[in-house]
C-alpha cells in the first residue's frame, strides 16, 4: 500500500499555470483588425507551452485562432500578432482566451473593449 500512492501521483496528470493574458489591444485595418496579445507561461520546452490564443465574441463564437508554433521559455512575456480578424460591425467588446499544449483552453477570458 505504501507504494501504490507514489504511484498514483506519477500517473496523475501535472497541470502548470494557465497561460496568463497580460494585455491585449485591437486596432481596425480597412475592414477587418489586427490583434495583439501579450502572454504569460511558464514554457518548459516543447513538451509544455502556451500554444494559442483566440478571439471571441461575447457569445463564445471564435473569430480567429493565433497558433503559436514554439515554446517562450527565454522569452516572457510575449506578445504576438494577427492581422486580418473579421469582427461584426457594431461590435464593442471582443474575448481573448488562451491556450497551453497540456492543459488546452483556459475557462478564463479577458474582455477586449474596441475602439
């Protein structure tokens, strides 16, 4: 019995932090947006890092998913872009929610306010 709990906790899955979203702004391009985001992870390497990130409605309808195709481990925060975003017109906030490689997407969003 006094192995078997050692055991359980190797088997149990190990969740870091969610990623943290640390600051997010949107600017209108034409007729479409840029967004950017800024995260916060304690990236360990390609086995666990902050992958994405998306934007939503208020409604949870996705807009635009941001891969993010490596690790920040030397780099936090960060903060990357994308172009292009297609957001309703008379759209006044939008949601940004995170996602880790082990733990998938955040419960926690953070509103948006566009200008």
């Amino acid at each position: 019995m006094r192995y078997l709990i050692p055991l359980l906790l190797l088997a149990a899955p190990l969740h870091a932090e969610a990623p943290m979203i640390e600051g997010a702004t949107a600017q209108p391009s034409g007729d479409s947006w840029r967004v950017s985001v800024t995260l916060r992870h304690p990236d360990t390497g390609w086995d666990h890092y902050a992958d994405g990130w998306r934007v939503e409605l208020p409604d949870g309808t996705v807009l635009a998913t941001r891969v993010l195709a490596h690790p920040h481990e030397t780099e936090q925060p960060f903060t990357r872009s994308q172009s292009g975003i297609r957001i309703p017109a008379g759209t006044t906030e939008v949601r940004i929610r995170a996602r880790c490689l082990v733990d998938g997407w955040s419960e926690e969003t953070q509103a948006l306010n566009l200008p």
